[in-house]
C-alpha cells in the first residue's frame, strides 16, 4: 500500500508550497533536519540510540552547530541552508521499528 501511494503524482503547486514553507522554516538556515526537531519522547530516544555511528555523529554535528548559531543569533550562508531535496527521514524507520516492538510487547502482556 505505501509503494502505492508514493507513484501518486504531486500537484506542482503542492511541491511550491511545500519548498516555500520550508525555506520558510528557521531549521533549515541552521542545517538541521526535519528529524532533528522532533520531541524526544520515550520511543525517539530508543531511536536515537538504534542508529548507526555515522548518522548519530552526523546529527550530533548539526544539533551543536545549530545550538552554536542559535546562541549567536546567526545562521548559515544560504547556500549551507538544508535543501528539501536532501532532506531525509533517517530517523522514521527506527521509530517505526520501535513503536512495532513495543506494540508486540503489549500484545505480550495482555495475554
């Protein structure tokens, strides 16, 4: 079913809205992601320790660089800004993994 509905085609005034709205973002002119903003909840911070080395160092990286421009009123140079297009959800899959852990695990319980 999700195969399915990433074939649908996405209105091209969509895509602009979307590209506005997150040039529009503060996150983006401070080179983090998406993923970098979410609340971290019981599940994101089991995620959190379920990545890989790279990808923690790698979002260690910009949560320190933002909090560096933040503290300084700054941000980066337009061209440094995070680009939707290289935008990725790198956290999802292991929130998902976590949340359908903890699910079959109350399953567990109940019986």
């Amino acid at each position: 079913m999700a195969v399915a509905a990433k074939n649908v085609a996405v209105p091209v005034w969509r895509m602009t809205l979307a590209k506005w709205a997150y040039n529009k973002s503060y996150f983006p002119s401070l080179g983090m992601m998406r993923d970098d903003c979410l609340y971290e909840t019981d599940v994101v911070k089991e995620a959190i320790k379920r990545l890989p080395n790279n990808v923690y160092d790698a979002r260690q990286f910009r949560m320190s660089r933002a909090i560096y421009l933040s503290c300084n009123k700054d941000t980066l140079p337009k061209d440094e800004w995070t680009k939707i297009e290289e935008d990725e959800l790198y956290l999802q899959p292991y929130i998902a993994e976590v949340e359908r852990e903890r699910d079959i695990k109350r399953e567990w319980n109940k019986q």
